[in-house]
C-alpha cells in the first residue's frame, strides 16, 4: 500500500493534510505543525489514491459552512464562496480561475476572521492545494478526477468487447440510460446516466467500467 | 488610571494617546483614516464586518482596530498590501449578497456600502455565488424592511435593543442564513415595535427606510379641486438643510418655506401654530388634574412612537397619559374645522400634509382616533428626509432659494411652539402656560438639571402660585422604562413628566436626514432652541 499511499490526515477537522512522503513524520505537535498540519485530537484518516482530495476538501468545508455562526463577513460569506468553487471544481465545472480564487479567499479569511473557526476553516484547503495541487488543476482544467469520486466527471461506460447484449444492466438502469435491444451490444447515453454505478455490479461479463 | 498615556506608532507616525483608546480612535488622533461598515460609535462596537482590519507587528492574523485597545510601543499598520487585499475580499464578499439596485434604491447618494464601493473601486464582483433572498417587509404604515440590501452589521440591532431598550430585531439563524428578523418572523406592524425608527437612522445601507407616500403628494399638488395645505415640524427645519450639503444644525426654515411653495402647496403652516394649542390644552389638563390629584404625574401624548410604546408595554399607565393629540394632528382638525369655516373650503377637498422628522407619525396619522366625520385629521405625513426628495425631483435649487415666510392661519404662533422639537420643550411650555393661566405671571427659566451626564434625563422643580411641582423630561424609550417603572412602583414623585421616543427628542427622529457613522452628531438639537 505504501506506493500509492497519498496523505496521512489528522483526524481534527481544521487540521491539515499531509502526503505520503511524509510518512516518516513523528507524532508530536511541533513536527506536525512544521509540515503545516496539526494534533487536534491525535486522530489519523489514511487515505489512498481512490480518494479525491478536492472532495475531501468540499467535505471539510461543508461542515465549517453549517458550524460558522454567522458574525462576521469573511467567515460567513468567504467558507460559502469557498464551498460554492470547489462544489463547482467537483462538478467538473471550475477552471483555472477557480483555483486562484479558492487560494485568495482561504488566505484572506485565516486572517481576518473573528475567531478561531473561521480562522483555521481554510486549512483544509490551504493544506491539500498545497501538497496535492495537481489534483485541483486536474479538476479545474482536464476536468478529471483520477480517484474516480467525483462522479459528475467520471463516464461510465460499456466496454464493446466484453460486452455480450445480456440486457441485465438494462434491467437495472433506474433511468433507462442504457441503449440497444435483443443481442445488440449495449450503450450507455450519456446525457442520462446519473452515475449511479447499479450497472457496474450487474454485469455478469464486467463489461462495465469507468 | 483614567489618564495614564500609551505611546504607540501608526503608519511610523509616533503617537501618544490615553490609556484605553481603541486603534481606530488613535489612527483617527492622528489624521489616519480607517474604513469602518458595523462601527457606530458607542452603540455598536462589535467588529463583525472586519473593514476596519489593520496589522499589528508581533501579532498573527490582524488586528480589529475599532474594538482593540492601543498599547505601550504597539506598531501598527493601517494599509499594507495585505490589510488592502482582506479589505477588498471583505467588501467584495459583501457585495456578493447585496441586491445591487443602487439606481432605484432610495439610499444612493448616502450609502455606507455604496462609497466604500466607490472608494475601494469595485468595478465587478470577484467573489460571486449564491444570495440569501428575503421577503420585503412593507406592511407598517412607518418602516419597509429590505433585507436582500442588508450587509448584517447589527446596527439597527444595537439601536434597538441597547439605545431604546425595545428588542424588536435580532439576528436569528447561523451562517450564510444569519439575518435580522423579529419574534416569529412577523412584519414589524405585528411586533413590539414602536415606529421610533432609530434603527433606520443606524442603518448604513437601503435595507431599512420609511414608507415613502410623496407620490400620493404629488398626486394632490396635480389636482385643481385640491387644496393642499402643509405643516412643518420644527425639528424639519434645523435638518432639511443637511441632505442639500449644509452644515448640521443650520436653520433653513426660510428657504424651506419658499420651496414648499414653489413645489405647489396651496398654504405653509407652521406646526408651531398647532403646537400652541396642544400646550394650552395640556396646561389646562394640567392644571385640572393637579387640582384634582388625577393620575399624577401627567405624561405627555405627543410623540406617537412613545404612545405606542406604553399602550404595548404599560397599558395599565395609560390613564396617566394626557388626553391632548399631538400638535401636527390637533393642528389637522383646527384646519380641518374651524379654518375650512373660516375660509369657505370644503374639507373633504382640503388634503393635509405633515412634513415631521418623524416615522412614527406615519402611523399615528392612520389611527382610528385621528378623523372626524370620515376625514383624517392628517391626511399624509412625509418625513424631513422625503421632503429633500420632492425638492430635488423638482430640480429646486434649495442653496439659492430667496427667503419667504410661513403663512398665518390665524394670526401669529407664540413660539412657545418653537422649543417642542427638543427634549423639556414641551413641558417647559405648557408650565409656562399653566402659571399664566393659575396666577397671570411670566414662570422665571426652568433650570433642569442634567441627570446622567445629561443623557436623556432632564428634572426640575418649579414653582407655580405658591405651589411646587416636580417635573422630568426624558427622551429615549430605555428612560422612558425608568420612570414608568418608578411609577408604576408607587416610587415617583413627579406631578409631570415629559417623554419623547427618541433620544435626544424630535431633532433627533427617524424622520431625519441620516448621517454617516462617520459623522453622527447631535448637534442639531442646540440648533431648534435658537
Ligand atoms: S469566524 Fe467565528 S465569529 Fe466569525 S462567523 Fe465564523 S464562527 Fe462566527
Ligand atoms: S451508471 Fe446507473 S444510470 Fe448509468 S447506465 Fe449504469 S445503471 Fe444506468
Ligand atoms: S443599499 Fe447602498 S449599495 Fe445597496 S443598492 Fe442601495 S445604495 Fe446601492
Ligand atoms: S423602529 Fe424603533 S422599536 Fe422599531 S425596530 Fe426600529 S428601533 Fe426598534
Ligand atoms: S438592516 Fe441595516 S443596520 Fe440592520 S444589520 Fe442590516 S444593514 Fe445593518
Ligand atoms: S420623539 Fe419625535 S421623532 Fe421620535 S417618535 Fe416621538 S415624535 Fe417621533
């Protein structure tokens, strides 16, 4: 696992992330402040290269978002712009400017917020654009997301060769997303699958993939 | 303690100042000016807009300068790059969920948001995103309520709830949803409100305003077979000049008498006329109930915001109140009546405008109490800062206006009137009228004794034929509470008491001009005694 292994990660919401080659860090609270990270409460998330880290970011955003208690602008506002970019950068719908303005915006509202919240609700961000930054441009401009989990990105679709026009996705599909008839090899539109992956599982042949 | 000196450097500008000052001040000692959107100087000291950032060397993050206080060799900076770029993120955020309709917004011109704007040269939102949207509040006959233009600095909040002491408004939810609202989420014509409008004189931005009614004005000057008669308060006049660039406090009663006619007024009245009866009516109820140790102290019943607030907080005070109606509508009726008779006018023809610095007028005009045979006393009432609308839609050139005087419905005011914009004015008249009437002598000056750092509580103890009568003169509804409350405690021993809603009196209502946080003065109120 150590090959792919991409970030160790606190276990404290407004702590930071660290990748891989740090992996020799000690555990303590100065080591870990000085690669940019902190204690919280000493807990660790290791995560693979099948997690997304723009959505890890998005996901700690989303909790500062519902915890700011709304007294002062750049918390209350800024974490909502910030969540609003990078909910756009999943969505396959950011670009290069976005990431510009997610950095802005982190460093501005770490500073002037009133208190600590919004003060360290940027880390996140500030951390995992700083160690995984490609994966943000990988969002922003190839509109890919190499872990596969933001979905809006990903296309599923039916491999020719393995396929042999059993229908059973078709079955499955919950929005008829999946074209062809009798033996026909099957096609999935685009437009209206939903990525929900049922199809993924159905197929006795794994001619589905993404 | 108190005058212990700190020495600090602002922007390397070495500076020596007392003990306990704030940043902000000291910056401002020292020529150094500080953007500041939630700031208002001793009701809202909170620092939740963050504008007014600065750095302080030493120290992580910056330092919020209108709350921090200074200290000893403290560096700060007022506007390195980095304080500059928070400012602009801050205010850009802002933006992004402000309702940007400056055109049609009736604050352009004098808006806290819109000259930072300017100022910070906002040419595009950088920040866009989503924008909380909220149902405009416009059901009070006083105050709309837009809250799509509010920027949640609280200060109408602090107004509110720490000047007047009513805690009407609050800021309710969390986050991004965090808004203003009342109990319930009711409109403000269904809460303990009082009209007083002190929160839209807080108010930086259009999110808070009276319901404008100059077009149904307009809409009578239009019509032959009206005729349109005004009245102005006397606090209208110490004020109007204000929104035409003139210094605070200049008396423009001359120029604005000439324009009310020239905008096409069939008369101009001087309140001050209908004042005069209100005092002689409310010495003479005076003097009845003094006599008859009816309900003392007599509480006067002339500023509507007030009378609202004892009939929702003290009903069972409210035989204390007098029984007269305030001068502007008194004044309604007598013209209504007596001068329609005099002068052969229907007065179901006869349209009655009150041009007051006042919101809560607005209201009074519309009770039930105030019409006679079917027709209101007063038929719209404007404030001080509408009026300056009319002028300007006119394309009145209000500096250059030669003087005219007001016209005379019958004969000459006292002006006794005259010192009813102020806090004491009122009382003081009609005890001069009561000793006229009890003994036909002149009453010597009323030295009232400042209460309080002369904070809205006046007392005195005056003599009349042979008698002497304890009086008390408050204005803001947190000093109005105390003395209800002495009252109601059996603990007074006042035989009248004036109270007027807003603090500092009439001068200082929600019908007036709005000045910026950066200059709000009372300066106005030493004008209106002159
Ligand atoms: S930084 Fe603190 S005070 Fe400001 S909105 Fe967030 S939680 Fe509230
Ligand atoms: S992923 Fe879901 S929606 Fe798309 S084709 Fe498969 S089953 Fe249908
Ligand atoms: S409140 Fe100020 S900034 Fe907002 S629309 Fe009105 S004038 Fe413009
Ligand atoms: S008008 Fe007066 S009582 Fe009503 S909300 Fe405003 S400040 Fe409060
Ligand atoms: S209504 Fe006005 S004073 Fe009140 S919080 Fe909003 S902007 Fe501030
Ligand atoms: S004090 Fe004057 S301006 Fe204020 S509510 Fe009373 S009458 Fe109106």
């Amino acid at each position: 696992m150590e090959e792919n292994l991409k970030q160790l990660k606190l276990v404290d919401l407004h702590g930071g992330c660290i990748p891989g080659e740090h992996l020799d860090t000690p555990i303590d609270y100065e080591s870990l402040k000085a690669i940019g990270s902190m204690m919280g409460s000493g807990g660790l998330i290791v995560m693979d290269d099948t997690k997304c880290m723009v959505c890890l970011a998005k996901f700690y955003l989303e909790f500062t978002v519902s915890e700011s208690c709304g007294k002062c602008t750049p918390c209350r506002i800024g974490t909502k712009r910030m969540l609003e970019i990078l909910e756009r950068l999943c969505a396959g719908e950011g670009s290069e400017l976005d990431i510009y303005k997610l950095e802005k915006l982190a460093v501005n509202i770490q500073k002037s917020s009133i208190c600590g919240l919004g003060q360290s609700a940027p880390n996140p961000v500030i951390s995992t654009m700083k160690y995984f930054r490609e994966e943000f441009r990988e969002h922003a401009i190839q509109k890919e997301c190499k872990a596969l989990e933001c979905k809006a990105m990903s296309k599923i679709i039916i491999d020719e060769e393995k396929c042999k026009g059993c229908g059973l996705c078709q079955k499955h599909c919950p929005v008829r997303a999946i074209k062809g008839e009798g033996r026909e090899k099957r096609i999935i539109d685009q437009e209206k699958c939903i990525k929900c992956g049922t199809c993924l599982t159905s197929c006795p042949f794994h001619a589905i993939g993404n | 303690m108190e005058n212990e000196l700190v020495n600090l450097t602002i922007d390397n500008q070495k500076i020596t100042v007392k003990k306990g000052t704030t940043i902000l001040q000291a910056a401002k000692q020292a020529g150094i000016d500080i953007p500041t959107l939630c700031f208002l100087k001793d009701i809202n000291e909170v620092g939740d807009c963050r504008m007014c950032i600065v750095e302080v060397e030493g120290r992580k993050g910056f330092a919020t300068s209108c709350i921090q206080t200074v200290e000893e060799g403290m560096v700060v900076h007022t506007h390195t790059p980095n304080v500059l770029e928070a400012r602009h993120v801050i205010l850009d955020l802002i933006i992004s969920n402000h309702a940007k309709d400056c055109l049609t917004c009736t604050r352009s011109g004098n808006c806290e948001l819109q000259s930072l704007a300017v100022k910070f040269n906002v040419l595009n939102v950088e920040f866009p995103g989503e924008m909380t949207k909220h149902k405009i509040d416009d059901l009070s006959p006083s105050i709309v309520r837009d809250f799509n233009k509010c920027i949640l600095c609280r200060r109408c909040v602090a107004a509110c709830k720490n000047v007047q002491k009513i805690g009407a408004i609050d800021c309710i939810n969390r986050g991004f949803e965090s808004c203003i609202s009342t109990v319930g989420d009711h409109s403000l014509n269904d809460v303990n409100c009082t009209f007083c409008g002190q929160c839209i004189e807080a108010c930086p931005t259009g999110a808070l305003h009276e319901k404008e009614t100059i077009d149904d004005v307009w809409v009578k000057l239009k019509d032959p077979d009206t005729y349109v008669i005004v009245q102005t308060a006397p606090g209208v006049r110490v004020a109007l000049g204000e929104e035409f660039g003139m210094e605070i406090g200049t008396n423009v009663t001359k120029k604005m008498v000439t324009a009310l006619k020239r905008l096409g007024f069939d008369k101009v009245f001087d309140t001050n006329t209908g004042a005069d009866f209100t005092i002689m009516e409310e010495a003479n109820e005076f003097v009845e109930r003094f006599k008859n140790h009816d309900h003392l102290p007599m509480i006067t019943s002339c500023s509507p915001g007030w009378v609202r607030y004892i009939e929702m907080n003290y009903p069972e005070l409210l035989p204390h109140l007098s029984t007269c109606k305030s001068p502007h509508q008194m004044f309604g009726a007598i013209l209504k009546s007596y001068y329609a008779k005099k002068e052969g006018i229907d007065p179901s023809k006869m349209y009655v405008v009150s041009v007051m610095p006042c919101i809560a007028k607005k209201f009074e005009a519309k009770r039930e109490e105030m019409q006679n045979d079917g027709l209101y006393d007063v038929d719209n009432v404007i404030t001080t800062r509408e009026l300056s609308r009319m002028i300007k839609q006119a394309n009145i050139e209000f500096e250059k206006l030669e003087d005219s005087e007001f016209d005379l419905p019958m004969g000459d005011a006292t002006g006794a009137g005259a010192i009813f914009g102020t806090t004491g004015g009122v009382m003081e008249a009609a005890l001069r009228t009561a000793q006229d009437t009890l003994t036909g002598k002149d009453l010597e000056k009323i030295d009232f004794e400042q209460v309080r750092g002369g904070d809205g509580i006046k007392r005195a103890t005056v003599n009349i034929g042979g008698k002497t009568i304890k009086v008390v003169a408050a204005s803001g509804l947190a000093n109005a509470k105390e003395i209800l409350e002495e009252i109601k405690k059996g603990k007074s021993d006042y035989q009248f008491v004036e109270i007027m809603a807003c603090p500092g009196g009439c001068v200082m209502g929600g019908g007036q001009p709005i000045k910026s946080s950066r200059i709000r003065s009372r300066s106005r109120c030493k004008k209106t005694k002159s």
